[in-house]
C-alpha cells in the first residue's frame, strides 16, 4: 500500500490532490491500509472516515473525473503487479465502486 501511495503522490494528475491533503502521507496510508484490510480480508480495525478527508481536499482542491480514472487504473495496474486471485478480483472490483462512490459523493 505505501508504494501505491508514493507512486499516487508523485503521479503529474494525482501529485496536486496529494498536496492539498493536509496530513502526511504515512497517516494516508496507515488509514487507506486499515480501510483495505478491513473490505478484503475482514480485519477488525478501527475505521476512519475516508469520504470526509477527500470531501476536505475537494473543497480546496476539486476532485474530478481525471483523478478519480487516473487513480483507478494505478489501483489496477498496482493489484495487478502484486496479487492474483479472488482477491485481487475483489480488490478491483471494490475500487470500481468505489470510484463510483467518490464521484457520486464530490459532485455532489
């Protein structure tokens, strides 16, 4: 998850949404690692609100289409590198809503 995260920061679309996020970017991935444990493999740990910190940054810095496809193909192409599987599968497929969520969500 760290490494997605760095590369995510670093990328020219997503770099900009990074730097308006307000937190470090290890606190980001120990909160975007617990919420993946807790959809893929039904840890039990405790829950941060992840729709609020990116409804934050999209008052200051706006959210849209380009970012949310752009980190949704890192995400695939990332599981893709790294896993096989059910999981994996599950994994993507999570992301897909999830990316449906966001757009729902910060468009208002």
């Amino acid at each position: 998850m760290a490494e997605f995260c760095a590369c995510a920061s670093e990328d020219e679309v997503l770099a900009p949404v990074f730097a308006h996020m307000g937190t470090p970017l290890i606190r980001h991935v120990e909160a975007v690692t617990d919420f993946w444990c807790r959809k893929l493999l039904g840890e039990l740990l405790p829950s941060s609100d992840l729709l609020n910190v990116h409804q934050s940054v999209h008052t200051s810095h706006p959210i849209d289409d380009c970012h949310v496809e752009r980190w949704l193909a890192l995400w695939q192409d990332s599981v893709d590198a790294t896993f096989v599987g059910p999981a994996a599968d599950r994994a993507k497929a999570l992301a897909v809503h999830i990316a449906h969520s966001m757009r729902t969500h910060l468009s208002g």
